[in-house]
C-alpha cells in the first residue's frame, strides 16, 4: 500500500484548498483498507468533490478510495464495480459496452462511493436509483458486509449510510442495453446543458445547498443580490448562485464564512433554513 506523508491535498479536492494530511493511505486491497480503518479511524476520501477542507494541516490520516482501489466487473447490464472507480471513467466503460443508465454521472465528478454516500444526482435522477446491491466495511461491527436496494432507504442525498460508520467497497448497478449512438448524444447534451450553467472555470464542489422541498436555492441567492459577494478568494459565482467558487487561493474557512452569510441572510429574507450539502471535514 502507497503510505504519503505531509501530502498537499491541492490536487485531492475540487475546490483546490491548499491543506496537508500528515498521512495518506491510499489501498489497493479490502484488507489493506479494514487494516487502515480499524486501527487509525481515518477520513475518507473518494474523489474529494464534495467536501470542504477547513484545517491547514490534519493529524487524522486520510485513507483514499480512487483510482488505487478501482474496477469495473461486467455481467451482461449488470456491472459490479469497485468504489474508488471514477464516474466519468464508470459511464465511458458504459458507453463502450452499449450500457445505458449511467448517461447522467458522466459530468459528475467524483467516484463510485462518494455518489453512493452522497446519494449524487442531478435531473436525471440519483445513483442510488440504479444500485441493486451495496458491499461495505461496517466500521464498528468490524465486518464486511452487503445490503440490497431494500435495505438502503435512498433518499434526496440520503441513505442508510447517513447514519453508520462505513467504507463503502463496491456496488452493483443494474443497467439495460441501449445504443451507442443514444447514450453519447445523452451523455454530450447533458454536458453541455451543465457546462452552459455551471461555472466550471473555478474550482468549486458543486451545489453547496440542499435544495429545500419545492425551492430552488439559486434564485435566492440571486434575488439577495449575493451573486459575486465574496469573502477573501471564496465567492459566490457569478454564473450560478448555488455554487461557491475559489477564484484564488481560498480558503476552507472563507468558505465556511461565506455559507454563513448566505444561510442567514436567507433565513433572515425567506424564513428558509438551507441544510449544506457538502461535507466539512
Ligand atoms: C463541478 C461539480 C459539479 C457537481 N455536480 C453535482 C451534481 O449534479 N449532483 C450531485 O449530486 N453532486 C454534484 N457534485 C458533487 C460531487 O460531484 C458528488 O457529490 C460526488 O458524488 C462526490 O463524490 P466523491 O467521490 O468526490 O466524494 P468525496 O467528496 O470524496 O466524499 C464525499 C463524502 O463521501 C464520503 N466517502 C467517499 N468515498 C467513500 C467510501 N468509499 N466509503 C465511505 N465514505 C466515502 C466522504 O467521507 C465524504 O463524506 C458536483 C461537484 C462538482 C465539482
């Protein structure tokens, strides 16, 4: 197993935040990964798109699940894949197969078990709605074990996980045939109908809101005339209020500051309480 120690984890996390882990497990095995949970309760880390840094340095190791643990094992349109495996990677292995369903994780950064723990989706609906089967390390029974879709209770951004301590190892996808033809034109257009909104110019992780039941977090933002606030290299995009960009060299705690400011002036001007999606570690 690749031991880092005092890795910059610049290049780890989408939003770019300089931050050193004074180590990093990155492994390859299912035993490699127990050992390293078992006995350093570390943080996890899958492609680092969704998550906010907010310390300079951690203590707390990091264990990485990436392209170190990867791989994709196909039966007819079902695939089993492993967690670290890229998204983008996971639906270009689709493509090639004449495998449809993953047309919409294609412009999803990140890897398997980050949109299985975040629940990833966009309009074309979630991860967790084409999982049939997840196998996980359960942290404090100290097993590995698997659930059926049953089981999971998926949710917007939610599932079973929410509330367990887990290292998510693989999961089974339950896909159908299409065309090639089909699922690039899917793939190009959602892209493109993403990119057209999205700031994809700055680093940033994403939608950093919730959206509330029956809300879009954007207009509000917008309708605050917050678009551009900034606080030091952390802003409010301009391109798409939803989203919080580094135009810089920000840092984890202007982030933190400037979802502040939005959540209560939002609060104050609408009465609505935003949940953050991203995850502060
Ligand atoms: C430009 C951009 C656009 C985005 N668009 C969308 C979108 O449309 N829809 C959407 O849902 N998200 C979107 N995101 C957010 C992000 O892409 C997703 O949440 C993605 O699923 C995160 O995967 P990850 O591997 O990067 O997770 P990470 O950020 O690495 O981790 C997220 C959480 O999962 C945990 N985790 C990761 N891997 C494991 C594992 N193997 N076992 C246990 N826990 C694990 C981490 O501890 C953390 O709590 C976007 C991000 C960016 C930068």
């Amino acid at each position: 197993m690749r031991i880092v120690h005092n890795l910059d984890l610049v290049n780890y996390n989408s939003y770019k935040l300089h931050s050193i882990a004074e180590t990093a497990y990155f492994p390859e095995s299912i035993e490699e990964i127990t050992e390293v949970v078992t006995h350093e309760h570390p943080i996890i880390i899958g492609g680092g798109c969704n998550v906010i840094l907010t310390k300079v340095k951690y203590s707390q190791p990091f264990l990485f699940i990436r392209d170190n643990y990867s791989g994709i094992c196909q039966h007819e349109e079902k695939l089993i894949v492993k967690a670290g495996t890229d998204l983008k990677v996971l639906s270009e292995y689709a493509l090639s197969h004449s495998i449809s369903g993953l047309e919409w994780f294609y412009d999803i950064p990140g890897c398997v078990g980050g949109a299985t723990i975040m629940n990833a989706g966009c309009n074309g609906g979630s991860f967790g709605d084409l999982i049939t089967r997840v196998t996980f390390f359960d942290v404090d029974k100290g097993i590995v074990t698997a659930l059926p879709k049953e089981d999971l209770h998926f949710e917007y951004r939610g599932n079973i996980f929410s509330s367990m301590n887990v290292v998510i190892l693989e999961v089974e996808l339950s896909l159908r045939k299409g065309t090639k033809e089909d699922i690039l034109s899917l793939m190009e257009s959602n892209k493109a109908n993403r990119w057209s909104k999205q700031p994809r110019d700055f680093p940033s992780a994403g939608s950093v809101f919730k959206r509330p039941k029956g809300l879009f977090v954007g207009p509000m933002i917008t309708e605050l005339g917050l678009k551009g606030y900034r606080v030091g290299d952390a802003m409010i995009s301009e391109k798409h209020a939803g989203f919080i960009v580094n135009v810089g060299h920000a840092t984890g705690n202007e982030i933190l500051e400037l979802i502040e400011i939005v959540r209560k002036k939002v609060k104050e001007r609408f009465n609505v309480e935003l949940d953050v999606e991203q995850r502060m570690i």
